[in-house]
C-alpha cells in the first residue's frame, strides 16, 4: 500500500462469534490479541498510513492556475457564500484510531524499544498532521489526546481548544515524533514517516502559522521560530544526502528515490495505482478529462531562458501581425525550462506512446469559422479535422504535463504508477528562504532563488541572479509568489498559498479565466496538413497566429469574486446544533477568534 516490497493492506478486527463452539476458533483475530503480536501492531500501523498518506491533487481550478471543465467555478468563488453553504464538519475518525493506537503501544510488552519509539514516533506525526489540517480551515477545535470512551456520552462533547493551544500540541507532537523517529528508512520501509520529514513538516506548519493568515501584525517570533526549524530541516536533509534534483527537472518525478524526494507516495502496480485519467486530454482517456488546463497567468508566469520576464500587449497583439508573429515565436521557443516540463502546449505532441489515428500522436490548436446560426465566427478545435471528433474546444486547451505516466494508454488509465511528492526539498529550501527574507536577511532568501532558478536551467547572464531582480524586502517576497507558482504548478500548492498570504485579490483582479490560442490564419491550410511536425518548427508556426481569449468560460456570470473578510471555514450548523459548547468563527457570526 505504502512501501513498495512491504505491503500491508490492511488490519481488519473482527469479534468472536456468541455461538456456542467446543473448540477455540482459531481463524478470528481477537482485538486483543493484536497487542501480542508486532507484525498486528505494524498492520494497524500501516493501516493509519492508507487511510491519511496524501495522494496526487487536482487542484489547479479555483486558482489563477488552472481550470476545469467551463463554467466549473465554486460559488465561494463566485461570491456567494454562507454558513449553509459552506460550512464545515469534524471528523475525529482518523484522531480517535491514532488515540487508540497510542494508548494501546502503551500496554503492549512484543516490541523493543527502538521498535516502540518508531511505532509511536509515526502516530504522532500523522495526529499531527491531521489536527494541522483542522485548524488550517478552521483556527481552534477540540484537543483530543487519548482514546475516548463512547459509553460516557456527556464526556465526548469537549469545547474548542484556543488556536495557540492546537498549535502548541501540533508542535510538541512533532518535537516528540523527531526525537523518537529513525533518520532515514531504507529498504522495504522506504516512503515511512522519517525524523527528516518529521522536521520538514513542522517547518511547513510554522511557515503557515507566520504568514499573514495567522499573523496578520507581521509577529516576528513567528517567522523566526518558523526560520530556525526550516533551516534545521534543510541542514539535517543535506547531511543526510538530500538536496535539489540536478537532473532534468521533469524527471523529478520519474527517478524514484531521487535526492530531493523527501515524503513519498509510492504508486506501483497492481496494488496501488491511481487513476490519471482526469488531467488528460478528451481524446486520451475515458470518464472524465480536461481537468487542471493551464490558464494565461501560469502560462505567461513562466521566463524567458535567460530568467527575464515574458511581456504581452494584448492589444497590439490582435493589430499588430509581426508583433503577434515574434509573440508566438517567443511563447514557445527559448522559455524557463520547467515551462515544458510542467504544461503541454498546443501544437505539440503529447507525450504517449499511443497513436491516435493513422500512427499519428495528439495535438491541438484551433481554427475559425462561420457560426452555422449567426455567421459569427467562432473559435473550433482542429483536432477534429486530425480524428474526426471535437475535444471540448471552449477549454483552455493546455494540459498537465508534470508527473504525467507516459506509458498509460486508453484503456489502462486507471492504472497511473508515477509517485506523487508531498514534500519536496525545493519546498523546504524555499520555506526556510522566504522566513529568512521576513526577517531582514535578504541574502540568504536570495540565495535560495538563485539556487532554484540555477536547478530549473535558467541560464546566467554572469551575475549569479539568474534573472531575479529583487532587492528589498518587498521585491524578495513577491519574487517568492512567483517562483512558487511556477515551481509547485499542479501540487496542489497555490491556493494554499494564496490563502495564507491573504491575497485572494489577485484572483479578483484576475476576474475572468483568460487564455491563449495559437489559430490557424488560413483554413485552407487543412489541406495536407502536416500532423507530424509540431510548433517548435518555424514553418509551422508561421501557420498560426496567437489569440488573446478573455474569457475561456464563455460566459460572463463566472468571474472570481472571492470574499476578503472570510479567511476560515465556519463550523456547520448541524455540528454547532449538536454540540451546544462550540462556538462558531468570529467572522461567520460567532464568537470564536481563530487568531487567538
């Protein structure tokens, strides 16, 4: 399920029979003979891992990122929200079965104590983990530590501990999981919990617990807490021989076990795979498709080679023809290279080994012709011309390319092996840099960009920058916004940190889901049209023309209008109605301040 070579499903439980039997019944587990046998107690273990390992997102929608299908916006986003809508439930499932998992280690006398330290060091990252998320959405809930009695009603229903005090557990949790946690697993327990991530992750949680968020009066013993624990996980990783991958930056996710994968999902057939179908193109899947197209902020935040800026003037693109000809020109040709490993672009090969039609492999592009009703023109995808069926052409039209399994074809989609990183060093690098620029020490947080740009291949003009031109503070941290988004695009990273940096404005200025389409100029062009050549090729380049879309929605209703006062999830009213010693979130009506 996890480990590769160590695969345990599962632990199931099951109670002895009341039948009256004259012989023991030797093929039912008994609950507590679990406790008297250390590969049971590993099993349950493991079980906590399948149940909370996270997996590959598809999180772009929602975010300047990426869209899904059109239209597919959440009415938070939109604007319209409420308790009704929005409200959130707590579910102490996994915490109860960790609470009952430590009390139990406590009493069981079959593990050594190395065994017994590594067994509870894992539990309390993962209550960890789970409580972080928690409060993540919510600020404060109930801090509960010890496996409940459900025969004791009143006792279950416990108030909301203050945020300060879920974070002050979170952290002695993870403090604790460090000191009882091997530094590396090897082997069949490759991809378990190790004090390196143990460390990588509570420096993840006090970089969001600094951020404006949580800290809105910019508290600097916050960052510098958040700075001295990020700085010793990156310290501790490189001593234990982690750093960022220097191979090519797409093969980050295709040569397991690299240096830079520090928490790891392993995938691997045929016990656990993942279905991958979702982000690949209509004509190359089944079920669902087309989710997480690249939209223009992402697809123009990406540099040029040399690490300078990409520009558009959108109007003079659809004036000026020469300047539209450079534009397209500069679009694909000589950009940062994590640009082509993150986004497949139209008018190119996507990386399959499965022909569509007649040997041919998938691209697309679009044409424009005469609406059959208005005489309007209207924008269509080629691909039909190319296998004589249309593939959504109101979409973006740029897909996920990172982590992609190239060797999936149709029919075995469902099967994707590729690992997914939750925690990669470049992560905990570009954590401990942005905590050092918070605290005034700019050359430190810039070193760390010139380091990220310098592994992604951004070629130096001399300077050592690397394109980054940054000085101040200021400047620092929003070099920092946009080198996370195009560094993490597609890990589920972006929301997260529009969130905690409190800047769901550059989604409200963003407004509408724009997009840009390489057109073909002339329709006659169809005829003989070469499928085999692609856009990195001059001469078919000078085929099309580069169309500014101001709306890939197609429809005007959908436009980001996301509430800047609402920054935490409101408990819902059923979970308030139930239990009358909660309060609901200050924002939302109640008298609960997740700042506090």
């Amino acid at each position: 399920m996890i480990m590769k070579k160590n695969i345990l499903v599962g632990l199931l439980l099951f109670l002895a029979s009341s039948c009256s039997l004259d012989y023991p019944n030797n093929s039912v587990i008994s609950p507590d003979d679990v406790w008297r046998d250390k590969v049971m107690v590993n099993a349950f273990l493991t079980d906590i891992y399948g149940r909370m390992l996270p997996g590959w997102p598809i999180a772009g929608n929602g975010t300047d990122e990426a869209m899904d299908a059109p239209r597919s916006m959440s009415e938070f986003d939109l604007g319209h929200f409420s308790v009704a809508q929005n409200g959130q439930g707590l579910s102490y499932g996994n915490i109860d079965r960790i609470n009952f998992f430590l009390d139990q280690l406590e009493q069981t006398t079959v593990l050594t104590e190395t065994e017994y330290n590594q067994m509870k060091g894992q539990a309390l990252f993962w209550r960890a983990w789970d409580y972080w998320g928690k409060v993540w959405n919510l600020g404060g809930v109930p801090l509960i530590l010890h496996f409940q009695d459900v025969t004791n009603v009143e006792s279950l229903f416990l108030p909301r501990n203050s945020t300060s005090e879920c974070v002050a557990q979170i952290l002695k949790d993870l403090d604790d999981a460090i000191s009882l946690l091997p530094d590396t697993w090897t082997g069949d327990n490759y991809g378990r919990i190790d004090k390196g991530i143990a460390m990588a992750y509570k420096g993840r949680v006090l970089l969001q617990y600094a951020s404006p968020l949580f800290n809105p009066n910019h508290d600097t013993a916050r960052w510098q807490q958040a700075y001295d624990a990020n700085k010793a996980a990156v310290d501790f990783l490189k001593a234990h021989g982690k750093g960022l991958y220097q191979g090519r930056f797409e093969d980050i996710w295709y040569d397991e076990l690299n240096c830079e994968v520090v928490m790891v999902n392993q995938y691997y057939y045929p016990d656990h795979v993942y279905s991958q179908y979702m982000t690949r193109p209509e004509p190359l899947t089944k079920d669902y498709a087309n989710f997480n197209q690249a939209i223009y902020p992402l697809l123009m935040a990406y540099p040029k080679l040399d690490g300078s800026k990409l520009e558009l003037d959108i109007n003079r693109l659809a004036v000026d023809p020469a300047y539209n000809e450079q534009f397209l020109t500069d679009f694909y040709m000589g950009r940062d290279p994590r640009f082509y490993a993150t986004i497949f672009c139209p008018g190119t090969v996507y990386p399959t080994e499965e022909p569509i039609v007649k040997g041919m492999s998938y691209w697309n592009t679009w044409k424009q012709i005469p609406d059959p009703g208005t005489g309007e023109l209207v924008y269509q995808s080629m691909t039909y011309e190319q296998i004589n069926r249309g593939v959504g052409s109101s979409n973006s039209g740029y897909f996920q390319k990172k982590g992609i399994d190239k060797s999936l074809a149709v029919v075995n989609v469902h099967e994707a092996e590729t690992d997914w990183i939750e925690i990669r060093f470049a992560e905990v690098l570009m954590n401990y840099g942005e905590c050092a620029n918070e605290l005034g020490k700019s050359d430190e947080a810039l070193d760390v960009l010139y380091q990220i740009r310098k592994r992604a291949g951004i070629q130096d003009s001399g300077s050592g920058k690397y394109g980054i031109t940054a000085t101040s503070t200021d400047e620092i941290r929003q070099a920092y916004m946009d080198e996370r988004f195009i560094e993490f695009a597609y890990e589920g990273k972006r929301r997260t940190d529009l969130r905690r940096w409190k800047r769901y404005d550059i989604l409200n200025t963003m407004k509408t889901r724009a997009c840009l389409y390489p057109v073909l100029k002339d329709n006659k062009n169809l005829e003989g049209f070469d499928w085999t050549k692609d856009m990195y090729d001059p001469e078919v380049r000078k085929l099309f023309r580069m169309d500014y879309i101001p709306n890939a929605d197609n429809d005007d209703y959908y436009t980001f209008n996301l509430p800047l006062d609402h920054w935490f999830a409101p408990i819902s009213q059923d979970n308030l109605d139930r239990n009358s010693l909660w309060e609901q979130n200050n924002e939302w009506g109640g008298t609960f301040d997740p700042l506090k």
